[in-house]
C-alpha cells in the first residue's frame, strides 16, 4: 500500500554562493508554502561547507536553519543538511516514521518552480519513491555553442533520466536504505539513485518541474554539472551535427 507523506523536508548543500543564495531560498519557501495543507509539517536546512563569503549571514537573515561544516564533499554536505532539516521537523512535531516522511533536494545555485515540491508529491502519491527531476542552465551564463548544444541536446518536456542533485527527490526510509548520500565530493547524487535501483525502490523520471541551475564553468564540485556543460555536452554528437548545420548555414552552403 502506497504512504503518502506527512512531511516534507529540504536539504541544501552550499559552497560560497552568496550570489545566488538568497534567490535559491525565496523559491524554496516559495515551493513549501504552496505544499499548503497537503503535508502537517515541513522544515528545510541549508548545509555550509567551508563558506567563507556571506552566505552565513544571508541565512541568518532570511531566518532559514543552518548548519556548518568543513567537509569540501558536497555528499557529507547533503547528508548534513538532511540531518538539520530532520532535526528541525522533531522540535515541531512528533516522531515520525522514516517511510512518512519526503526529501527534496536541489543546490544553493538552483531556483526551483512554485510547483517542486507538489509535483514530487504528486509522483509520490502515484507510487514513486524517488523522483529525478530535471534541470536547466541560466541561458546568460552560456555562451553561444553552449547554447546551440543545449537546445539540439535537450527537448522540452521531456525527461532524459539524468540525475541531478539539484532537481532531487527521495522518500527518507528509501535514502536511509541507500546509505544517503554518503561523503563523496562528485556523483553523490547518481550513486545514491544507482544504489536505491539496486534495492528496488521506484523510480520516476520527470520534467514537470524543472530547476534553474547556473551555468557556469567553473563549478563548485570538481567533475559536476559545470563540467557537463563546459565539455560533455559541447562533444554529444547531436551538438556536434547542430554545430555543423549552423556554420554551414552562416558560409551559405
């Protein structure tokens, strides 16, 4: 039988990003209040790792729980934030069960949509227990290859299963059955998915609420998704093919 959640919880890893902390927690509480009565209680928790700019004090002043750490692994900064929030779901409400209890995850470059947290609820109370959602790079951070490769690599609507931990959702008792997301400073987020497939949790893949992610080059976590951008994307053959077609059209041939 399929248990809806009775609370919602969000874990946000962050690493000097007093550029775009703030808008990342305005949408966030923005997705918690449309939750609405759906769930009895939510909580969030940003994780610091190793910040040394202002982030610190744009929690402080947005009134979001955080915790800090020294860590340099964005998995141990995960983990710790999910611990933070569930920390902050026991002081407002009883005890509850692992399995009653949903994690959404995103970064603290990320904006999510009004509707992330439904949507993950949505797919939730059809049976998921992991939701992979997707993302997309703010267009001004791309330069133009970047941006021709987007679009010939990525179609609207929708979902190519690429895990991001940005766009991320997980029932508790599945994420503690997969061991989180352990202290991995890259692909935390995909070995965590790999290891819920292993021990048979559902899966959904979905593009119903896409995140806003930056789309810089040089990223935070060595080997992640500016990496993906800066040279994986740009090598896919269909980019490769648009990449042609465009400088065959600009020489008139």
């Amino acid at each position: 039988m399929i248990m809806l959640p009775d609370a919602v919880v969000v874990a946000i890893p962050a690493h000097d990003e007093e550029d775009l902390l703030e808008a990342c927690l305005h949408s966030v509480r923005a997705a918690l209040d449309a939750v609405g009565v759906r769930v009895a209680v939510t909580a969030a928790c940003v994780a610091l790792d190793r910040c040394t700019d202002r982030s610190l004090e744009i929690v402080r002043l947005l009134g979001v729980p955080a915790v800090e750490l020294n860590s340099g692994a964005v998995g141990a900064a995960r983990d710790a934030a999910l611990a933070g929030a569930l920390a902050r779901l026991s002081e407002s409400a009883s005890p509850l069960p692992l399995d009653r209890i949903w994690t959404a995850h995103t970064d603290a470059d990320s904006v999510v949509p009004q509707n992330w947290l439904t949507h993950q609820l949505d797919l939730a109370a059809a049976g998921a227990e992991v939701v992979v959602g997707t993302v997309q790079p703010r267009f001004d951070d791309l330069d133009d290859e970047q941006l021709l490769a987007w679009h010939a690599t990525h179609s609207p609507v929708v979902a190519n299963g690429a895990v991001h931990g940005a766009n991320l959702g997980v029932r508790a008792d599945v994420l503690e059955r997969a061991d989180g997301f352990r202290a991995l400073p890259v692909h935390e987020d995909v070995l965590m998915v790999e290891r819920a497939r292993a021990i048979g949790a559902r899966v959904a893949a979905s593009d119903g609420a896409r995140v806003l992610t930056s789309g810089r080059s040089v990223g935070r976590a060595p080997d992640g998704y500016a990496r993906y951008l800066r040279d994986e994307m740009l090598r896919d053959p269909r980019a490769v093919a648009a990449r042609r077609t465009d400088l065959a059209v600009e020489s008139g041939f």
